[in-house]
C-alpha cells in the first residue's frame, strides 16, 4: 500500500515522495522573468524534501498575466532565467513543474500586497490591459469586463500555450500542469456561470469544455510523451448553476483520454462570494471522488498540514499525490517534520549539509583541528 513517502512514478518520472508543493504566485517578476527570489523559494522547498516543486501559474502571453509583476514564459528570453531554477531544483532531488496558465478575465489587477483588496483593476494609466474572456461578464464589480475573444482569438491563445509548452521543455522542466481552474481563462470557458457563448465554444457541456480539451491536445503535442502531463480543475463553482463535481468527473474521462496523466483537483475562484464549505483537507472528496469516477491519479490540495493527514490521504486511496501551498511557506521543510511524524525517516535523505550525523562529525573535526597545534601534516594544503 503507498504512503507519504513512498515514490510515485508516472511515466519516465519518479518523485521521491507523495509530497509537491502546490504552485504559489509570488508577484515578484519583471516582465515575468523568474529571479533570485523564484530560486530561493523554490530552491529551498526542493532542499526541504518535497518530490515535486511546482512553480506558480505562468503566463503563456503577457495578457494573460493576473498582475505585471507574474511569472511568465511568453519569450524565448525566459527560458535561459528559468534554466537557472530547475537546474537548482533537479540537483537537490526534486522534480521541477510548470504551471501554464492565462488569466483571462482575471487579469489586469495590482499584486496583492499593492492594494488592500485583491483583485483590484490595474487602470491603463498605471500599466493596465484589456482583457479576455469567453463572454463579457466581468468577475465581479472590481474587475475589468473582458473583450469576448473571437475564435482566431482562441487559436492565437492556443498557440500561446504552445509556445510556452516548448519553452518549458526547453528550460529543463519536468512536469507540466496546464491552470484549468480558480476562474481563469480556461475555467471561465466550461463553467456555465462565465460563459454566454453561443457558438461551438459555449452552450453545451460539450460546447464548453471545447477550449479546455482543444488546449490540452495542444499541450499534448509538444510536451514529451515520457513526462507527466497534469490539468488543475476548479471540481466545483461552489455555486447554485455552476460548475459541478459530476461534471468534473466527466470533464476528467475526457482528459484521461486525451492523455493527461493526473488531475490537480482545486475548486473555486470564478465567483467572488462562493459558498465553500471550508474546513481540514476540504477539497480532498473532490480527489477521491474523481480517482474513482474517472480511473485517473489525482492530486489533492486544500488545507493538508500535518503528515499523518496527508499519510492519511494516500495510505487510503484518496489521492496519488498531495500538494501544499500555505503550510510550505510557514515550513518550507515540512517533509523531514513529516517523515518523522509518520515514522519514515529512512526514506528521506538529508542533504549532508543540514544533515544532524555529518553536522556533529563536522563540529568534532574543528573542535579536533583547534586543539592540534600542527595540522599541516593532517591539512597540509591549509597551511600554504
Ligand atoms: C500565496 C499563494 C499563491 C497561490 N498561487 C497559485 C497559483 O499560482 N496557481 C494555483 O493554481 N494556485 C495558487 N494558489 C493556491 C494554492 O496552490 C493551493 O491550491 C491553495 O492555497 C490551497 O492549499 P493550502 O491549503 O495548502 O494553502 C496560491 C495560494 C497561495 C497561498
């Protein structure tokens, strides 16, 4: 039976462990370029032991950004920043993810820390853009209403997530998750509550999850067939009229078919108000419903913070896979605290700097080396 700590594999990929941290916007690029920050956050959850370290939604065009300061990977130039990070992460162990995602019309807003209330227009005059969407229905009052795209307008978006598959492919990523949910562009197309369209892209269910899988067989065709391939869902609108958790089972057969490998099953964000019923590990159903219901792996996310819940979850078949946002930035090493909560410390390896045995035979050797009036015939070369 896995466990926290036993590896996971799919395809020529094998984690370490069952533990990924869930990606995390840090709107902290210029021009989405990733910095010195992105490699200290995500360097050191990859040296805190996570198998998976997946970096936030990155904008596959410049419009598609949520604020000026996101992640992107819009231009070749961005490939050679992000080479950087995933050299980094590899080296320490884990496996470097992707997050390729597009706004929608939820773009265009101030970074969280610049406004007291998230999700502020950023007006023209300070930066700002048009947005896109599949209808003209803003998200709230706060946010810009959003240009209904065209179907050329589709495509172009389409071969924007293309182009970002390369390049993520090129900078020596690893695992590619394409950003389905939290009311950005691909979840405003197959939830009903934010699209009115009423040509081949809305209307049905069919109709509305077309952007969705045409996007997928676009991603599909350029990243390798030897590495894991996941969708993040919104698995409900938590909402009276919208998107469901059966209809996420169905949209899931569908994505399996098309040869995704895993589904990353968040919920909500394309309602300002939702309903959500939160509380410990409160999307986990979510997984657990839709590994069954669709014979795919899943991810579950959402208020997992202790090892044992976590162990939990996978020893009994909810989900492959457990990802950790807020609790990976108060701790960035909670898998060590977790393996030896669940009693697992064997299956994680400290890396020798940190770990406690080679930190001890280190303080020994200077206390050693103080007391030796000569180490030059020890250390001769510290003594030239
Ligand atoms: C600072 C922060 C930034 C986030 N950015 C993203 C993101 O880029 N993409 C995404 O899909 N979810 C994002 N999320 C949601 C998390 O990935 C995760 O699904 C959510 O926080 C629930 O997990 P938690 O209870 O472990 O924090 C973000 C969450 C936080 C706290």
């Amino acid at each position: 039976m896995p466990h926290l700590f036993s590896p996971l594999t799919i395809k020529n990929i094998t984690l370490r462990n069952r533990i990924g941290v869930s990606p995390m916007c840090q709107y902290s690029s210029d021009d989405g370029f990733p910095n010195d920050w992105h490699l200290v956050h995500l360097g050191s959850r990859a040296v805190g032991g996570a198998g998976l370290v997946i970096a936030e939604a990155s904008a596959v065009e410049a419009r598609g950004r949520i604020s000026a300061e996101d992640l992107g990977i819009f231009s070749d130039q961005h490939i050679e920043a992000f080479q950087r990070v995933t050299d980094f992460i590899k080296a320490q162990g884990a496996v470097p993810g992707i997050q390729l995602a597009h706004a929608g019309r939820k773009a265009s807003t101030y970074a969280p820390w610049k406004r007291e209330d998230y999700g502020v227009n950023l007006p023209d005059d300070d930066g700002g853009w048009e947005v896109v969407g599949p209808s003209a229905i803003p998200f709230s009052e706060k946010y810009r209403t959003p240009q209904e795209l065209t179907v050329e307008g589709i495509q172009e978006i389409q071969e924007a997530f293309r182009q970002a598959t390369i390049r993520s492919r090129e900078a020596g990523f690893q695992w590619v998750e394409f950003h389905a949910a939290h009311g950005y562009l691909a979840h405003s197309f197959y939830s009903p509550l934010a699209n009115e369209r009423n040509d081949q892209y809305g209307g049905s269910f069919e109709n509305r999850l077309r952007f969705t899988i045409e996007t997928v067989r676009v991603i599909r065709s350029e990243w390798p067939e030897d590495l894991p391939f996941t969708v993040r869902i919104s698995s409900s609108d938590w909402a009276d009229g919208g998107w469901t958790l059966d209809d996420s089972v169905e949209l899931s057969k569908r994505l399996k078919a098309e040869g995704v490998d895993l589904i990353d099953c968040s919920s909500g964000g394309n309602t300002p108000n939702p309903n959500i019923d939160v509380g410990s590990g409160y999307q986990v159903a979510f997984a657990e419903k839709i590994r069954q219901g669709a014979d795919i792996r899943t991810a579950a996310v959402g208020l997992i913070n202790e090892g044992m819940q976590a162990d939990d979850h996978i020893r009994n078949g909810r989900a492959d896979l457990v990802l950790m946002a807020r609790e990976m930035l108060r701790d960035p090493y909670f898998p060590y605290r977790a393996s030896r909560d669940v009693h697992q410390t064997e299956k994680l390896d400290i890396p020798p700097q940190y770990d406690s045995a080679s930190t001890v035979m280190g303080t020994l050797c200077a206390l050693f080396l103080c007391i030796t009036p000569d180490v030059s015939n020890i250390y001769p070369q510290w003594t030239e």
